[in-house]
C-alpha cells in the first residue's frame, strides 16, 4: 500500500505483543504514516526510530485521547487487559471510541473475541460485546476481528502438562479452532490496509478445530512421551487453582474459558486469515513443533 492510500493509521496497544507485531507489519508493506499509542512510549523507542509516531494514550485518561488519535484515518483498537473488576475493559473501549469519534477518525478495526455474545459463559465476551456495540452505533466504518483462542496461550499450560504427564482441563470434549498470535497480527494488518472498506465482521480462526484430547496426542507425539487428558469438573478446577494460589478473580475467568470451550463457543472454522492475507492459518500442531524449546521447558525435571 502506499500513503495516499488509506492516509494515517493508528495502532493501540502498541507496547504489547499483538499491536507491536502489526506495527511492524505495516512498516515492512510500506503503509503508514504509523502512529503507535501506548502507556509507555518509552518502551517504543525502536519503533520511533523506524519512523512510527509514538504518542502517549491512557484509556482510563480520556481527557488525552483525543490529542493522541488526531489526524488518523484508520485505527486499530486493540483491547485491553483490564481485568481487575467487571466492566472496566467496556469502559476503557468506551473512552477510546468516543475520542476516536471526536478526532474524525473514519474507521475502526477492533480485535474482538469468537462469539461475544450476552450469553456466553465466557467471562470476557461481555466486554466485546458491549464494545462492538458502541462502535457500530458511533457513526464510524468498522471491522470486528473475532479472534478465536491464541494457540500462543498454550504455552502457559502445555509445559506443565508434558512434565507431569497430565493435560488437566474442564473443556469436557468440546474442540476450539486455535490461531496464532501472527495469524492474527497478519489479518489485522491486512484488514487496515484494505484498499476499500465496508462494516464486516471476521472469524479469525485457526485451519481446524481442536480437542483437548487431540491436543493431549499432539504433544505426545512431539514429546516422546504420554500425555493424557484428564477432563474434570469446572468447580473441581475452580478449587485446584485456588487452592495453587491463583486470584479466584483469574481462576474464574481461566476456567470460564474451558466451559466455552465445553460448550462449543470455539469450534467454528471459517476462511478469514486466507480471505484477508492470502496466506493460510498456520496449524497448530505445527506451531507447537516451532515452540518445543517452550514446551519441553520443565520435561528434565520430572
């Protein structure tokens, strides 16, 4: 793309890992300008140097919002990680859609979540939905990006599951259609870019869906040793987490996850990383063989 193309484009959260990866995929494609936003511009001292406008933004500040999102044309709003009490991520995304709204920005691609429905069990979906729906009724053009399960989440659990030799989960037999983190940076990238834009909604999922017990044998197989999934009772989970000192607030939303999965809120497929990039969602197993350094992190010391 080039600049007269689609004009300023900005990216929130640029300081993690998701908003600096498409920073940096819009740098490499030559579209810009690029403002990236952040609680700490500090942190993005690599990126102004490339040439990317970096600009202070506090979502729970609105007062400043709006001086940060001037003069753009398309923004990606990257939601946030605000879990400490119910609603404040909605009200944080509030802020930032009513300053985006006053700046004149004229299109809004927002990183949602599969099914952000009212009656998901999902904790989190409340907060997308109250999102999405702010965005359509602002006036603003817009694109949801459901984002399916990070496959990169699975680094955090995968680990202990090889060392012990037990995949402990409460996700029953359901299947969920896990995506990179890259896949989804990509999608989000082309999506800002597209020469022309109308209000769309895409489920950003991975090639295939997938089932704890599939995910057991995958990990087996790159491992070289067993591991089995052991399906327990949300309530049992809850308590073991509890009881190993996680925050019953993150406990709750973690198992939260496992019963959407349980129930089928994952399991949809659909063709939306090759629809926007031209490129096929990376497998999972696939991704897990390019992690085993991760993986097998704790396996000697069992």
């Amino acid at each position: 793309m080039t600049r007269s193309d689609v004009g300023t484009i900005l990216v929130t959260g640029a300081s993690g890992h998701l908003g600096r990866r498409v920073v940096e995929l819009l740098l490499e494609s030559g579209a810009g300008p690029v403002v990236a936003t952040t609680r700490t511009p500090e942190a993005l001292r690599d990126l102004a140097a490339r040439g990317v406008m970096v600009r202070l933004a506090d979502f729970d500040v609105s007062a400043g919002l709006e001086r940060a999102f001037a003069g753009v044309s398309r923004m990606l709003l990257v939601s946030t990680s605000a879990f400490d009490r119910p609603g404040h991520r909605a009200e944080q995304h509030g802020n930032a859609i009513g300053a985006a709204v006053r700046a004149g920005v004229r299109h809004v691609v927002y990183t949602s979540f599969a099914r952000p429905e009212l009656d998901s069990p999902v904790l989190p979906a409340a907060d997308h939905h109250a999102t999405e729906t702010a965005i359509a009724a602002s006036g603003m053009g817009w694109t949801f990006l459901r984002d399916n399960l990070y496959a990169d989440n699975l680094l955090r659990s995968l680990p202990r599951a090889v060392a012990s030799g037990q995949l402990v989960a409460a996700a029953g037999a359901g299947a969920a259609a896990y995506v990179t983190r890259e896949d989804c940076a990509r999608s989000a990238a082309a999506a800002l870019t597209a020469r022309e834009l109308s209000n769309a909604r895409h489920d950003v999922t991975g090639p295939a869906a997938v089932t704890h017990a599939e995910l057991a044998r995958i990990v087996s197989e790159l491992a070289g040793r067993r591991v089995t999934y052991v399906p327990v009772d949300p309530v049992v989970l809850r308590s073991g987490m509890v009881a190993a000192g996680v925050p019953r607030a993150v406990a709750d939303i973690a198992v939260s996850f496992d019963v959407g999965i349980a129930r089928g809120f994952f399991k949809a497929v659909s063709t939306a990383v090759r629809d926007l990039t031209g490129r096929a969602p990376t497998r999972l197993a696939d991704f897990l063989a390019s992690q085993r350094e991760v993986l097998f992190a704790g396996a000697a010391t069992r």
